[in-house]
C-alpha cells in the first residue's frame, strides 16, 4: 500500500467537488445519544478536504481539522475560511499536537482505517475530556443493491489499482477492538448522490485506486465507465446509494 498521506495527492480537486457529504442526521445521532451541542469542541481527525468539518461548523462547533497531507488541508483552508471557528493543522492522528483533555469529541471520518490504529487510540486519550466521545464514520457505496451499482463495482475491481486491497472494510481493522474495554454503537443512515456522465467520472477519479492519466487503464475504464452510464441512467443521471455508518463511543 502506498502512503495513506500522500495517495490522495493528485484527487483533492475531485475529491473536494464530488465525494459525498454526510448527512444532517449524523448531527441528530450525536446531540441525542452523545450531547453533542454547539459549544461541543472538536478535532476532526484526518478531516481532508473538510467535507464533515462544515458539517460540524454550521452546527456552531470550534474545530480542530488535522490533516497530513498538504494539498487536502489546504483545500480545506480554501473552502472553510470564512468560519472563525475552524483551526487547521499540519499533523497525523498518531501526534495529533493538540493539548491534553481538550476536546469534548474526536472524529474521523472516511479516514480511520488510514491510521495507526494503536497509537491513534493513545492520541485520542490524551487530548479527549473525560467522557468525551470518540466518532468514526464511513460513507459505504452499497455495491449490488442496483443493477448499475453491480456494473460500478465490477468495473472497479477490475481495472482499480489496488481497489480490493484498501476498501475501508478490508484495512479497516477492529473496531469493537479499538473501543475496548467500553463498548460501541454503530447508527446507519441511507445517503445518495446523483450524477451525470462527467460528475460520476470525477466521483471515480477521486479515488485513490483509480489509474491516473498514463496508466494503461485509464483509457479502458473510462471508455467502460461511459458505456455502464449509457445503459443504466435514467433521464441523464444515476444515483449512488450508500449507508452513512456512525460509530460511537468512549475511550
């Protein structure tokens, strides 16, 4: 596996403009079973391009957005500037740089099975309150529930560098491991997106396992991609269905 830092290097355009957003409901999750409100402060861990770092913004939360990787942060930066209650900084979940017991939540968010998951769960120890709350979440691309969905995912399999290797199901980890000795509980929530030709080759484009430009792939899968769009849009649009997983706990 390549360095999860730098893999999304050359994606941060189409990942900041066509990943999925995660939805309001995640809000409602946390406020109702983990007391999540607006003067809850939050390091959003591993926070990319910002996609759930707005989300807890307009909730009226301070943010800590840690972020490696240059080119994400940055986009980040670009999008969520004019929030005066988000705090980026160049660091890793691992040494997250933070002061101790400071936050009330930590969150990672299509990013945990990244990490050092060892020395992540003793980073977020140490910077979270007593009784504050430890948050993981996936936006997960249900792959047979439609017949276009089957398609996409064959397609991905095939021509996909490293594709079956680093779906978050696969590295993930334990999640129940990394929760213990307290427990965990995982809320789902149906998300979709909906795209046209070019808005779902940007979607593919912005994962770290599709062939880049040059690769003898590339060419192939597109041409595919645009076949698999013919046969199964309706009225110039396809949908892409995923279950938001939220898993909570204490540390």
């Amino acid at each position: 596996m390549s360095d999860p830092v730098t893999r999304f290097s050359s994606r941060v355009e189409n990942y900041a403009k066509y990943r999925p957003t995660y939805p309001a409901a995640v809000i409602d999750i946390l406020t109702s079973n983990c007391g999540l409100s607006p003067n809850s402060v939050i390091a959003d861990v591993g926070s990319g391009t910002g996609i759930l770092s707005r989300l807890l913004l307009e909730n009226g939360n301070t943010v800590f957005g840690i972020e490696p990787n240059p080119r994400m942060r940055l986009s980040a930066e670009q999008d969520l500037w004019r929030f005066n209650n988000f705090l980026s900084v160049a660091a890793t979940a691992e040494a997250t740089t933070l002061k101790s017991r400071t936050l009330d939540f930590v969150t990672a968010a299509q990013a945990f099975h990244w990490f050092d998951q060892a020395k992540a769960k003793k980073e977020f120890a140490r910077i979270i309150r007593p009784r504050g709350w430890v948050v993981l979440l996936w936006n997960e691309r249900r792959v047979d529930s439609t017949p276009f969905l089957r398609a996409y995912e064959s397609l991905l399999l095939r021509y996909g560098t490293d594709y079956a290797r680093v779906r978050h199901e696969n590295v993930g980890g334990d999640i129940e491991g990394f929760y213990s000795p307290k427990p965990v509980t995982l809320k789902s929530i149906e998300n979709l997106q909906h795209f046209d030709l070019e808005s779902l080759k940007g979607r593919t484009r912005s994962a770290s396992y599709t062939p880049e430009p040059g690769n003898a792939n590339f060419e192939p899968m597109f041409s595919e991609l645009e076949e698999i769009f013919a046969a199964h849009n309706r009225k110039g649009m396809v949908t892409v269905e995923y279950d938001t997983r939220v898993y909570y706990g204490r540390l």
